[in-house]
C-alpha cells in the first residue's frame, strides 16, 4: 500500500516534538504540505524548513490563540489535533487551574480548531480530523484523574463530529498511544536512567510494565509507531474508517 497525500495541507498542532512531529513528518514523506505549530516560534519555522512545510506560532490552549490560527491558516485538509499536556498530580491536590488548563489544551483547543476547518472539508467534499487520544481515555491513571477524563472526552469529540459529518467524505476519528517514548515521557523517566544505568529504551519498558501491567508488547511505543497509524487514518485508503478509537497501545485496554 502506497500512501499519496499529494496536494493535501496538513495541520498538525503541537507538532514540534514526540508524537507530533513524527506524524508531520510522516505526512510530509506522503507528500502533504504540513503546518507545524508550537510555543516557540523559532523552534516551530525551524521544523517547518526540516519537511518543507509552514509554520505558526500560537498557544492553542486559549481561544485567543486558536483564533488568531484559524483566521491566518489557508485551507486545511487535514486536521491532526495532537496539542496536549499531562501533569501527575494526585486527585485531592490538583486545583482547578491544572483542570482548566487540561480541558482548554486537551479539549478546548481540538473542538475549536475542528468547528472552524470542518465547514470548508464538507464544501470541498474531502476531509480528515484526528483527535490524539489516550489509553487513559479508559483506563483512567489514579496519578493523572484530570488528564484521563480530558482524553476521554478527546474521544467522545471524536465519535461525536464523525456522527454529525456522516455521509460528507469527511472522516473523524481518534487515536490512542499508551506509553510512548516521546520527549515528556523520556523527561518523566531520565532520573531513573541516571541510577540504574539502563538505556532509555530499557528504562521504558520497565516504566511501561510497572505502571500499565496489562500491556501486551511489553514496552513503550516510539513516536514513529503511533504517527504510522495517524498517517493512515488521513490517507484516502482510511475512507471508511470513521468514529473509530483507534488504539496504539500495546494492548493495554483490556476489553475487545
């Protein structure tokens, strides 16, 4: 199967580290023109010369910031809403600022981003929105309750907007990595890399086996792994797959 994203404008949010840039990358190599995003604009235009791509500079976890993206981008094909944050903090000391913080990153920014861009994949007949969810989407984390319940409803967005664009040719659907080797998970686990000498792939597999028992694979997932199943979502072989949970996860949730 050759994937061809030839002609297609991709946006992909947060996508100037982990998961993100694999998968802009990944769309790059497909032949779509990509618009990386991030905080720092220096760091996003320098990704962006990396693929050949654009690149916007703007806090996503604010309206105002979503809005400037949406007034300044052209037209989107595809929308990857990879932009998200986790914190462990236990429940009884997380206040609302870090909830409100992970609802506006986490939620806020996927369902603004997906109500302005939409409209014009319907008129246009073509169109393909990714929501990065999580495992702990259902396997809520009792160290990050806040977070689970910002991917869990990641995902409910997700079956939601497929269901409200039946029949358009525009497909929604999220995407669910579990541990994975991204850049704030490899921060999360340096310190014990520093005691015990393992590698950073050995330290996140045990990271993995501690912490998500239940994992099949055994280990984290790399970032290129989950952006391989982001990059076929949006391709034109995905054209059925709509409102689906698609799971990257090891194996972790333990229901069919």
């Amino acid at each position: 199967m050759k994937i061809s994203l030839d002609g297609k404008r991709a946006l992909v949010t947060g996508s100037t580290k982990g998961i993100g840039w694999a998968t802009a990358q990944g769309l790059a190599n497909a032949g779509a023109h990509v618009i990386v995003t991030g905080r720092d604009a220096a760091e996003a235009d320098a990704r962006a010369k990396e693929i050949g791509g654009s690149a916007y500079a703007a806090d996503l976890g604010t309206a105002e910031g979503c809005d400037r993206l949406i007034s300044d981008v052209e037209r989107v094909d595809i929308l990857v809403n990879n932009a998200g944050i986790f914190q462990p903090v236990d429940f009884f000391e997380t206040d609302d600022a870090i909830w409100d913080r992970h609802w506006q990153v986490n939620v806020m920014s996927a369902m603004r981003l997906s109500r302005a861009l939409a409209p014009g994949m319907v008129d246009r007949g073509w169109g393909r929105i990714v929501m990065l969810g999580s495992e702990s989407g259902f396997n809520i984390p009792t160290e990050m309750v806040h977070y689970g319940v910002s991917k869990t409803a990641d995902i409910a967005l997700a079956r939601g907007l497929a269901k409200r664009l039946a029949g358009t040719g525009v497909t929604v659907n999220s995407v669910l990595p579990g541990p994975t080797l991204s850049d704030g998970v490899k921060a999360m686990i340096e310190e014990n890399v520093k005691e015990t000498g393992e590698s950073i792939e050995e330290a996140g597999a045990r990271f993995a086996q501690q912490e998500r028992p239940t994992t099949i694979i055994q280990r984290t997932a790399t970032v290129e792994e989950v952006a391989n199943m982001i990059v076929y979502t949006c391709s034109e072989q995905a054209a059925a797959t709509t409102g689906a949970s698609l799971r990257v996860e090891g194996g972790i949730v333990d229901f069919l």
